[in-house]
C-alpha cells in the first residue's frame, strides 16, 4: 500500500509545480494599441481601457460575463500555420511583434452563457496569446486591438 501512496503523492507534487498552462488569459489586461482600418469603432475611445477575465468573470470594454456560465477553449497554431490562415490576415502586420519569444499562437474563443438569457449571451473571438504570456491581440472590426498584461 505504500509504493501506491508514494506514487499518488509524487504525481500530486509534480501537478502542483507544473508551470501554468498556455492557455493562460485569467488576468487584466491593457489595451495599448489599434492596428487596421476602424469601420465604426473609436479606438481612441478603448485604448488605455482594460479587460478582465477571471474564473468564470469577465469585465471590460470588449466583453463582460458576471459568473453567468462563462467558458473557453483555444487551439494551438504554430507561428506560420497562423500567419497563412485567412482567417487571420488583419494579424499580418502584427506578425514580427506577435512571434517575438514564441513559436506558438493561441487562438481563445470566451463564450458567456448568459445565466440563461439569451440577450446576455456573448461570444469574444478570436482573442489571441503566446507563449510570451504578456501581450494578447483582440480582432475587432476591421482591425487588431493590442493588449498588455503589467
């Protein structure tokens, strides 16, 4: 029984000292900048505004979800399976920036459920990190908000 007991608290330990996931957006993030052409948006009006996730909360200029059955999940790309997605051609300037220190790109798609109302349901997508972990890129309209975790 003691050989088992070991093991359970070995691969207990190692979870605990894992480094965090990539999937990593829980926390406030600035908006420092606009890139693209604005169809109706001001991005002067959402520059130095923040938005905020945080388990199963969400507050800011993009979106907000107040523990009202907030999820996500994202998908992985290399660097140049990103970059020639069509999908993501408004990121192309961006590219020397967002590749910096990462070789991977994660595409996050935040939904709020709403509590059951569907007037309060939301979709945030594509919202965009890397492994670098302190910059994520929102497209929005015709163009790419830039953000910035202190």
């Amino acid at each position: 029984m003691k050989p088992v007991s070991t093991i359970l608290a070995a691969a207990f330990g190692a979870l605990l000292f894992t480094p965090a996931q990539a999937d990593f957006i829980d926390t406030r993030w600035s908006v420092v900048g606009f890139t693209g052409e604005a169809w109706f948006i001001n991005p002067q009006s959402v520059i130095g505004q923040s938005q905020t996730f945080n388990r199963g909360y969400a507050e800011g200029v993009f979106y907000k979800c107040d523990y009202a059955g907030q999820s996500s999940s994202y998908t992985s790309y290399d660097n140049d399976a990103f970059f020639t997605n069509p999908e993501f051609e408004l990121f192309l300037p961006l590219r020397e920036e967002m590749t910096l220190n990462s070789e991977t790109i994660f595409v996050h798609r935040i939904t709020c459920e709403g509590g059951g109302n569907p007037a309060k349901r939301h979709v945030m997508y594509p919202f965009v990190t890397n492994e670098a972990r302190k910059s994520a890129w929102y497209l929005f309209e015709g163009g790419v908000f830039s953000l910035y975790n202190p």
